[in-house]
C-alpha cells in the first residue's frame, strides 16, 4: 500500500474519530444558567434534565451535593446513574419542609399545596400551615434536627427540604429514608440577593420556574432602589445588632446576608470588615467594648409578650451600660408574632427597608414593619 493511499486511510479515520468525540461532547454540553449574585449555586440545563451544584460554604473549593432534576414522566439519562449526584422528579408535589423560611417562600410561589409536613412547626407563624397542622392536611414532623421518621414515612414525601450545618455529621436516620435530601444551604450566601437567587432553584424543583424568576426580579429591582436611596442620606449612625443566647452573643458576620444589608442601608457596623458568613459567637464582654457605644440596637427574639426595656435588665443587667439603652434607642423583632423568618430570607429588601426606616427616618419611608420600639 502506498504512502499517499495510507494518509488518506488514517485521515478518515482521525475524522471520523473526531466527529464522534465531538459529538458525545455535544450531548454532554448544557447551558449554564447566569447567576448575578449566588456564589454557592451552580444550575446547568441539559435537553432533559437541569443538573445543580450546591458549593460547600465550610470547605473552599468542595461540593456540598449535586443534584439533577428530571421532569416527570421522562427517561432518566443512562449518565445520571454515575455516583454522587441525587435524582429528584420534579415538579415536586408532595414535600417535608425544615423551615418557616422554605414555607414562606412556598406559599409566595403559589404552591402550598406541596408542604405536605413540617418541622418545628410551633416555629412557622403562617396561618396556613398552622390551620393545616390541626386539621391533620399537613404533618407535623417533630424537630428539623430529629425529624421524626415515621410521620415522614407516612407522608412519602418526594423531597425533604433540611438546613445544613457545619460539622453536623449528617441528617442521622432520615439519610436512610429512599428520599432525596434538598440542603438549603442559601443563608450561607455572602449577599442578601445572593440568597434570595436562590429562589431560581427552589421554583425549577416546584415546577414554577418562571414565577420564581420574576419575584426574584421585583425583589432585586426594590432593593437597588432602597440601596441607592440610603446612600443619599447625610447621617450614618452606628448600629449592635441582636443579644444574648444563654452566654454567648450571636451576631451577624459582616459577610453574612444580614451584615451586607446593614452597610446597603448605609449603617456603621463594628463587624463589617469581617470575612465569614453566617454568624460571630462572641462574649458579652466583647460586644460591650466594640459595639457598646452604638446609636441604636436591633436585636430579634421569640416571646408571647413584647420586650421592655425593664425585662431585658431581668435577662441580663449588662444591658444597662449599653448607650442605645440608655438613650431608648432599642428595636426588637418579636419572631414569635412576626413574619420576619418567613419574609426576610428572600425578601431582603423588606429587611433593607426596615434599617432604613430605623436609620434614616428623615428619608421618608415611614414605620418599620418587624423591629419595633421597645417599651418603656
């Protein structure tokens, strides 16, 4: 055979052996959803199915769980058996949920009827599930750190919506339940928008993907708008935020969801410069020498009667060399009779306003919705 002749052969070969590993390539290949602000999700969509990376916020450069939605009534994918990624049939009908905060975002989309059981439900302050509760259309699930099994059993939900926690060692027993386990790892996000995008996640699993979409829309346009409107202001007091559980003083990290609201709303924070999400376990006597000289105070708790400033020296006469309460500067947010978990999470800007309305009085707003004075 000749030289020429042997050329050609292996060329048509190469070729060929290229046009079929271009076109496996092809098949695999997605189109990445553009996210603006979630830095822990990731959401690839496939001709048949969407797969979705969730970032592990404790472990830098770690997958914390993969998912891969698949419609109902669709073949599942021969590449979707490989290890490691959870399989959830979606829209998803039937649902455990582990937080006020997921059932009010529920409710918002217009899909109540998919919380078919609930943990720590004396915690969720919405009517609807409170009233579902009693009459038996909703299950009530016992605690979200110790589910109880066989209420969830009986309910054979399609997916268990949980928090994660670091260094939690895992849901324990429920892990053995045949039921995939959505980790709403969202309040781990560094920007309040940032969580609530995530709400782009929670709509494709609820089959209402495009309402998602466009709440998140309206929540980012309203929150630019009040961001923009609280750099205007001439003044920028300073703020403590929150107070004492048993001996530690649990405030919000600068890079936290909550701590990014306080500086949109053009707030002084002692902690503003750090690094971490979540929350800063400090001592009472740090607190005091940080922040103690703050303007005003805002802090949540969870009672059947309003905080005064006379029960909060009951709880800890330390609160009396604070000059926000000296000066009657103090706001509480009562969690037990406010929406606040169910609203807040993915409606930042209803936080954002309330710092605002607190901080900045004279831009107008008007009265804050959930911190409220406290009482003489």
């Amino acid at each position: 055979m000749n030289k020429p002749l042997i050329a050609l052969l292996l060329g048509i070969v190469l070729l060929s052996s290229c046009r079929g590993t271009r076109q496996d390539t092809m098949a695999r290949d997605g189109d990445t959803l553009r996210l603006k602000y979630a830095r822990n999700l990731t959401i690839v969509k496939y001709n048949d199915y969407a797969e979705v990376s969730l970032s592990d916020p404790w472990n830098n450069g770690k997958t914390l769980h993969r998912y891969a939605l698949v419609p109902k009534g669709k073949e599942i994918p021969k590449e979707l058996t490989q290890h490691g990624i959870t399989l959830v049939r979606v829209p998803v009908e039937k649902t455990v949920v582990g937080t006020s905060v997921l059932c009010g975002l529920i409710d918002g989309l217009g899909r109540r009827d998919a919380i078919t059981g609930v943990c720590d439900v004396q915690y969720v302050n919405i009517p609807f599930v409170q009233e579902g509760c009693k009459a038996g259309r909703i299950a009530d699930c016992g605690s979200g750190l110790s589910p109880t099994l066989e209420k969830i059993i009986d309910i054979e939900p399609e997916a268990i919506f949980l928090s994660p926690f670091q260094n939690s060692g895992g849901y324990g027993r429920i892990e053995e339940l045949d039921v995939p386990i959505v980790e709403m790892a969202d309040y781990m996000e560094t920007s309040a928008l940032g969580r609530a995008e995530w709400v782009r996640f929670y709509g494709m699993l609820l089959g209402v993907e495009q309402q998602a979409d466009s709440l998140f829309e309206a929540v980012e346009k309203d929150y630019l708008q009040l961001k923009q409107l609280a750099a205007t202001a001439q003044s920028r007091p300073s703020l403590l935020m929150d107070k004492l559980t048993s001996s530690v003083w649990y405030t919000p990290a600068g890079q936290s969801t909550v701590g990014r609201v306080i500086r949109d709303a053009n707030i002084q924070y002692a902690w503003s410069e750090t690094g971490e999400g979540g929350s800063l376990p400090l001592p009472l006597e740090t607190v005091i020498e940080k922040a103690g000289h703050a303007d005003l105070w805002l802090f949540r708790y969870n009672a059947p009667q309003p905080v005064t400033y006379k029960s909060l020296l009951t709880e800890n006469d330390a609160y009396g060399q604070l000059k926000p309460f000296i000066n009657r500067t103090a706001y509480g947010c009562n969690t037990a009779t406010s929406t606040f978990y169910e609203d807040t999470p993915f409606h930042p800007n209803m936080l954002l306003r309330d710092f605002i309305c607190i901080a900045h009085p004279e831009l107008g707003l008007g009265q804050p919705r959930y911190f409220l004075p406290v009482e003489q």
